[in-house]
C-alpha cells in the first residue's frame, strides 16, 4: 500500500531580520527537521527558494484546512522578480 502525501506545513511570517530572505506576512513552506527544532529553529523554503533555519519566532503556525494546503502547494513557490531599475 502506497503512503499517502502528506500536506506541507504551513507558516505565516511574523517577523523578519532580512526582508529580501522573509517577508512578514507572506505564507511559507516548513521543512521537518527534528534538530532545528531542538533549538527553537524552524527550517523554511524562503524567498529564494532555498531551505534556511530561521528562528521559530519569526513565525505564526498555521493549520489551514486541508483543501486550502492543496491550493496554496500549487501555487509558484518563487515570486517573479521584476528588475528595479532606478528612477529617472
């Protein structure tokens, strides 16, 4: 019997030493790992598409109902990147 997929843990930015690595109140994507949280650390998919320990406090854990998980995981993880040109 195949193990079902489970559905990604979610978590709300709250607070953020690096606003181009974490923005407050976006939603991001947790990664387990038993060591980090031992730390109070939470390992996070950030802004750049990487995973990355960040402190648990910079985060308001959510637990959205399923359906909502299922549509929030099919959205791009990586926002498009504009170029900041400066302003003339």
């Amino acid at each position: 019997m195949a193990t079902p997929k489970l559905a990604p843990k979610l978590a709300i930015c709250i607070q953020s030493d690096d606003p181009d690595l974490l923005t407050p109140r976006m939603i991001y994507e947790i990664l387990p790992d038993k060591s980090a949280a031992k730390s109070n650390h939470v390992r996070v998919i950030d802004n750049e598409g990487e995973d990355y320990l960040y402190p648990s406090k910079f985060f308001l854990f959510v637990d959205f109902p399923l359906t909502v998980k299922r549509r929030l995981k099919k959205i791009p993880s990586r926002p498009m990147v504009t170029s900041r040109l400066p302003r003339v």
